[in-house]
C-alpha cells in the first residue's frame, strides 16, 4: 500500500474520528493534523492563541473561521504534509472553514472526505465515559482504561476526562455540529467527495471499510 493521502475525517463528537484518524496516519505515514489537539497544546502552555482559545473551548462553542484556518495553513505548509499530504480531524467544521481550505489544497485536492456516521446515542454514551492523554490525544474510556491506571499505553501522560466532555457542553457541542458542521455533507457530496462510513462498528472494522474506499479513491485519483 503506497503512502501518503489527503483526507478530511468528519463525525460528531464521538464517533471515534480520533482513532481512526491516528491509525490512518500511521497506515499512510501522514501527519494527523486535529485542531483540537493542537488548541489544547496551545492552552496549556498558554501561548495568545491558547489564552483566546480556552473560555471558547471550556463552553464547547466554535472558535473564529478565520483564526482557526490561520492555525491550520501554517500547518499544512510544512514539509510533511507538502510531501506526502494529511488526516485532517476536527478542521473544518462550518462551510466557510471547508471554503477557505479548498484554496489552500486547490494544488493538492483532496483524495476524500470519510464521514464516520454514529447515532447520537451511541455518541452520548461514548463520550461520558471517554478519557483522554493530555500529552498526546490518545482516547481510553472508563470500561477501556490504559493498562497502569491513568497513564497512557502510548507516551506515559496523564489520562483525564476533557473539560469539555461535561453533559453540558457535550449538548453545546453536538448543537454546534448540526448548525455549523452538517452542513458539510452536502458541500462534500455536491462536490463528489464524500464517503460514509458506518462508525457503530468495531474500530478495526471501520478501520478496514476506511482504507477499503481511501485506496479506490487513490487508484481513480491516478
Ligand atoms: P475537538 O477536540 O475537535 O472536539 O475540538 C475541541 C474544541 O476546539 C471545539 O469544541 C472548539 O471549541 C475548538 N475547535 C476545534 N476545531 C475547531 C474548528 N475547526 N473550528 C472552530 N473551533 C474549533
């Protein structure tokens, strides 16, 4: 399997685009490019961008467009995603977002956009009981806990629940994505990207039906 491709991953909050995105990367040798984990850096070591970020963030409401693309352009400029392309998670999220990044890619289209598609319930139920490492993004869940108890299997950090992964601003969050970020599936569907994936199942056999339509896509992209 060659490597390198340029995917978005797209889902609601919970619907495990985390993980699928950090084993695409690994399958394709690709940065996984999350905006959400690149804020959260930002917060913690409180740069200005993470100072701006962090009240937005703690309420689950959507940063400014623009500031958001800023983070993401810069990114997408180094030589690893030049050379052999991206997994970009959790960017974009509204249709001016999706508009302002096909400028950025218009000399390296996407290959697709993987819509990983959960019931709500589903969602709701993984997201109270997930964990998180704050150093590298790395999701566990209460029943799923990493191995030395909360210290992650990956890199040793320390695992905790997201501010953000509270009842409350888990409904601002799932709110926010059907205002800002459904919208997107017909912007990505009008432009014959989209792919749906059926996200209920095991991470393994996502896994597979992603990498099943990502290779199609790549052999008609040539
Ligand atoms: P995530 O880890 O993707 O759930 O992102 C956590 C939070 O970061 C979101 O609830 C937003 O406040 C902010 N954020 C991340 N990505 C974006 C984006 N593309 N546009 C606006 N805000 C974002």
């Amino acid at each position: 399997m060659a490597a390198g491709v340029r995917l978005v991953v797209l889902g609601k909050q919970g619907a495990g685009k985390g993980t699928q995105c950090v084993r695409l990367s690994h399958r394709y040798a690709v940065p996984h490019i999350s905006t959400g984990d690149m804020l959260r850096a930002a917060v913690r070591a409180q740069t200005p961008l993470g100072i701006e970020a962090e009240s937005l963030m703690s309420t689950g409401e959507l940063l400014p467009d623009e500031l958001i693309t800023r983070m993401v352009d810069e990114r997408l400029t180094e030589r690893d995603a030049t050379t052999r392309g991206f997994i970009l998670d959790g960017y974009p999220r509204t249709v001016v977002q999706a508009t302002m990044l096909e400028e950025i890619v218009a000399a390296r289209p996407l290959h697709c956009v993987v819509n990983l598609d959960v019931p709500t319930d589903l969602v709701l139920q993984r997201l109270v009981s997930r964990r998180t490492c704050v150093d590298c993004g790395s999701i566990y869940s209460t029943s799923e806990p990493p191995v030395q108890r909360w210290l992650c299997d990956v890199c040793g950090g320390e695992v905790v629940q997201r501010p953000d992964d509270t009842a409350e601003a888990i409904m601002t969050r799932l709110q926010a994505y059907e205002r800002e970020t459904l919208p997107l599936i017909d912007f990505y569907l009008e432009r014959g990207l989209l792919e749906t994936i059926d996200g209920s199942r095991t991470p393994d056999e996502v896994l597979k039906s992603t990498v099943e339509v990502v290779e199609r896509r790549k052999k008609e992209h040539g």
